[in-house]
C-alpha cells in the first residue's frame, strides 16, 4: 500500500497571511475592492445610533 501524501501537519499559518497573495491580478474581485474603497462613507453621518437610557 502506497503512503499517503498530503498537506505538513506542522504548518506555522493555517490561512495564507493575506488574500492579495491568493487572488490573481485579472479577478473581478479587484475591482469590486476598487469600487469600494472608493465609496465615501464619512458623508453619510453616523451608521450606528447607540440606544437611548
């Protein structure tokens, strides 16, 4: 029976240490991060309104 091959159990970092090193540069995801960070969302007043005591 063959041994099995797989993934080194001993890995530092389960998760590669960004997502820029796992997405490729032509990916639609790039520009639906463009358009994001373009959006301003300072304008729009406060998103979150604490309750009142």
């Amino acid at each position: 029976m063959k041994y099995i091959q797989g993934k080194n159990r001993e890995q530092l970092v389960l998760f590669p240490a960004s997502l820029d090193d796992v997405i490729d540069e032509d990916n639609e995801t790039r520009i639906i991060d463009l358009f994001l960070e373009s959006i301003d969302l300072g304008c729009q007043g406060p998103l979150y309104f604490p309750p009142k005591t």
